[in-house]
C-alpha cells in the first residue's frame, strides 16, 4: 500500500503524530507490532507510578504517628496493586485505540513486525507498505549486561517484574539509576527486603552528589541495603534463589533479581541497513536537529534516537516533527531544555547545567543552595528531606540550571522551565509575589540565596 506517511511504533510520539497528520489530510499507515502506547504506558510511566502511588499511600499509613494520626496495622494487598494497575493501562491502551478510531479512514493501523526491505519501504506480515515519509517511534528495552551467568537465571527488568503476582521476600537490584531506584523504594514500601548493587559511588550517579546524598539517606532511613562503588563477577540460581556474586568477594541472595542497568534503543531487528538508516555505536538511530535520518524522506523521534529517554521528550519530539512536516516549523529538537524527575521519595528532578557539567564546559556560574525543611510547608507537612540548587549565568542574570530534591520536586521544576526556555532572568521570580505557605515559594527563597538577590 502507498500512503502519504508510514510510522512504525505507537509510542508517545508515534499517536499524535498519525492522528494529527491524518486529520490534515495525509494518508497515514501506523504500524505497531505489540499493544498501543509503547514504552510509557505499557511497561513505564504509566504502570511505574500508579505502583509507586500505592507504595506511598502503604509508607504514610505506616508513618502516620509523626503528625499524631495512628492508623494501626497496614497490610499491602499486593496482587490488588497489580489489579490497580493493570486496570489503569487498559483504561490509556482503550483510549488511544478510540482516538486512532476516531481518525477515520485516513489513519490505517497494521499489526505486525516491521522490517525496511528498502528506502521508505516497509514490510509487516508479508505486505510491503511505501510511503513518501517514513518515520521510525520504535522506542528502547532493557540491556541484558555481559554478566557471567546472567543468561542462565530468571532475571527480570521493569516489565517483567511488574507481571509478578506475588511479593518478592528479597528484591536485589543491579543498577542504581531512575529505574532501579523507583523501583526499590516502592517494593520496599510493599514489604520486600531489597538490596541495590551499583559500580558507582552514589545512587543517581549523574546528579549533583549532594542530590544524590539525599536519596541516599532516605533509602537507608527505609531500610533499603546499599551496596555502592561495588561490581558484580557472575550470577547463579533459580528463581527464589539468586546469587551475586561480588568481585572482591561477598554476595547478595535473592528472591528475585532486578535488572536496571540501562536501555538500548530497538533497530536490532528492523532492516535499518536496508531502509539506509545509518546508527551509531549504541544501536540508536542518527537524526539531525529535524529529526531527519541518512535516509531521504526517513525520519526518527522519541528513544531510539538515543537522546534523553523521557516520555515528555518523545511527546515533544512529535509537535516539533509535526510542524516540520507541515512547513512551519521554527524549531527543532536542540534548542530546548529538557527537565526530568525520578519518582523517589522525596522526588528528584533538574533541568539545564549542573554543577559539574558547567565546570566541565568552562560556564561561569553563581551558585546558591538550600535545604528542602527551610521551606516552611515542607516542615508544616512533615515532608522536610531534601536539597535544592541554582546556577545562575553572573552577566545575563538568565538560569543556567536547577536541580531539587524535595517533595513534588516534580511539579516546582516547572516553575524554572519556561524560564530557562525563554531565556528570562531570574529577577522574574525574585518580583514575583508567591502564595504562602507553599512549596512554590521555597523556589523564590532558593533564588533569592543567590548572593546578588539576597535580602540585607
């Protein structure tokens, strides 16, 4: 079949992009080989933090006695977590099946493995597709790391390990990144004994180290072992009895075994080579700043580009593509600030240059910091773990980065999002009056720690 525009993969960007572009009039065949949503709403985001939510809400009842409230015994009814959960992707798979539905006939959704057998053509299931735009939202998967004996053991990733129907009695986790440590604050919240196991010297190792200190704390705070700076030799076991085995010497026994070591884009069984898509080392595929492959007319959003794994990345990826598209694009994806949070309690998210970056790259930066408990809601609430920075450009006065580490870290990074993205100084939230007592107006206390800001 011939059409205007042929995507391969219904993920953030690949949805709103075939709607969209049918409803302006193209010819549009979406192709998707597993269920809608891709990563996001199958396996990340979307199952990730309604597990997370039920997590805390069994950690507050058990904590209640700090703000005077006993709740008595708290009991997790883990396979209701996963019932929760199940229910809640099915309610988002449901809604973007209604919405490509609703598309019409301008909009085709195939079913099945696609394979390039040549320039912007597309074979899925025995039918080769071509089109005039192709654009490739195929996403990524966990790495299987090189570990000795690791492929002879039931190892598990962020999927698989959210189909379990029954707690892990001890959960070890390789890898102390976004997912490892999401993923074991909440299955210590429902109960298990969990052990994480990473080669660098603090959790979250690309944040600022006193971020990292913060989480760290609070996972130990939780009971969660921490075993940092520390390499993994081999694995053995079965499932119930897992052995890692530590170089040095030593081991970690578990239940079960998470693996969190990173994710690599998925072009292994695409036919890139075929279709002229050129990739680099890591298996991600090249793009330009308007997302153009080295194949004419191909197009690449979202992870399997290999930039930052997000799924507000991928989101923006497809309005920026969109309008390129259809002739008025402006922008393209270098020229914008990307935040990000992780989901830990408290909550980690930054957007722009850390510390360390700008010293790498020789920026000049004033500096302010704060603890999370000077806010005065946070002491209110009881919520007072964290850290937070600024870095500030001293000539422009314009925001060079933020990173927090708070509670709902997640929604107060927005406030410096735009600011960044407009390029406006930071005198816009020092002249900005903030309701009081907020989260919020710890933000404008953090920026008023700068010194050219500070109140005599």
């Amino acid at each position: 079949m011939d059409v205007d525009v042929l995507i391969i993969g219904s993920g953030q960007a690949g949805v709103p992009l075939a709607t969209r572009l049918a409803s302006a009039g193209k010819k549009v065949i979406l192709v998707e080989r597993k269920e809608l949503g891709g990563t996001c709403i199958n396996v990340g985001c979307t199952p990730t933090k309604t597990m997370v939510a039920s997590a805390r809400a069994a950690h507050v009842a058990r904590t209640a006695a700090r703000l005077g409230v006993h709740a008595g015994e708290v009991r997790v009814d883990f396979p209701a977590v996963i019932d929760r959960k199940d229910s809640i992707v099915r309610q988002w798979r449901k809604g973007l099946d209604d919405r490509l539905k609703r598309a019409g006939d301008r909009l085709v959704l195939v079913r099945g493995q696609a394979r390039f057998v040549g320039p912007r053509r597309v074979d899925v299931g025995g039918e080769v597709h071509s089109a005039q735009t192709v654009i490739v939202n195929t996403g990524a998967r966990a790495i299987e790391p090189p570990i000795d004996g690791l492929s002879g053991v039931p190892w598990l990733h962020n999927g698989t390990l959210m189909e379990l129907r029954q707690l892990p009695a001890h959960l070890a986790i390789l890898g102390g990144g976004y997912i490892g440590c999401e993923f074991a604050q909440m299955f210590r919240r429902f109960g298990a004994r969990v052990t994480i196991v990473d080669r660098s010297e603090h959790l979250l190792a690309r944040e600022d180290p006193e971020i990292s200190a913060e989480v760290e704390k609070a996972f130990r705070e939780e009971g969660i072992e921490l075993r940092l700076r520390t390499k993994v030799a081999r694995v053995e076991g079965k499932q119930g009895d897992i052995a890692v085995h530590l170089e040095g010497g030593g081991e970690v026994r578990g239940s079960h075994l998470l693996v969190a070591v990173g994710r690599r884009p998925n072009t292994d069984d695409l036919g890139c080579d075929k279709g002229g898509i050129l990739l680099d080392d890591k298996g991600a595929i090249r793009v330009d700043d308007r997302y153009r492959t080295s194949a004419e007319g191909t197009h690449a959003v979202g992870d399997v580009t290999g930039g930052p794994q997000f799924t507000h990345t991928s989101w923006d990826d497809h309005r920026i593509l969109f309008d390129i598209l259809m002739g008025k694009g402006k922008r393209g994806r270098d020229g914008r600030h990307v935040p990000y949070t992780v989901f830990t309690d408290p909550q980690v998210a930054g957007v722009g240059l850390n510390e360390r970056e700008a010293r790498k790259k020789g920026v000049k930066f004033e500096m302010a910091s704060m603890n999370f408990g000077d806010i005065a809601r946070a002491r209110e609430v009881d919520e007072p773990r964290g850290r937070c920075k600024i870095l500030l450009d001293p000539d422009s006065e314009r925001i060079l980065g933020v990173f927090l580490c708070g509670a709902e870290a997640g929604e107060l990074i927005h406030i410096f999002v735009p600011l960044l993205q407009a390029g406006v100084k930071a005198t816009a939230i020092v002249d900005a009056e903030f309701v009081h007592p907020t989260f919020s107006e710890g933000m404008q206390s953090l920026v008023m720690r700068l010194e050219r800001y500070a109140l005599s």
